[in-house]
C-alpha cells in the first residue's frame, strides 16, 4: 500500500490482519488514508466453495493444552 511517495506498507513483513486484505476473487476491503495513518476495513469471511473451507481466512484459534489424567 503506498501511503505517500516515501512511503510503502508492505503486510507481508511482520504484518498483522491487514495481510488478508483483498486475498478472494473480489476485493473484500476498503482502506482510507489520513495524515499518514492507514485505516482498513476488510471482510475475514471465505466463500471460496473448497470441500474442506473453514468460512475464515484467519488463523484457526490456538487449542487448549491437553491435560493428562
């Protein structure tokens, strides 16, 4: 995303939910930039129609350890 002439955000490198951004057949977030500051409004939902689709693009949520009986 280029913020000014001097400047590129580049999500891929240490980034955080903004790496999702646009990553479906249509694009499926919207981004404002203001003073520098870039704001992003994206959709984590997966329509993609796989056997095996989770309906989310994020990270599965840590499981709990297992405890031993």
């Amino acid at each position: 995303m280029n913020v000014d002439p001097h400047t590129v955000i580049d999500a891929g490198v240490d980034g955080n939910e903004a790496r999702f951004m646009n990553h479906s057949c249509e694009p499926n977030c919207e981004s404002l930039i203001e003073n520098q500051r870039v704001y992003i409004d994206a959709i984590f939902a997966c329509h993609c129609g796989f056997q095996h689709c989770r309906g989310s693009m994020l990270w599965p949520a840590p499981r709990a350890p297992q405890q031993s009986t």
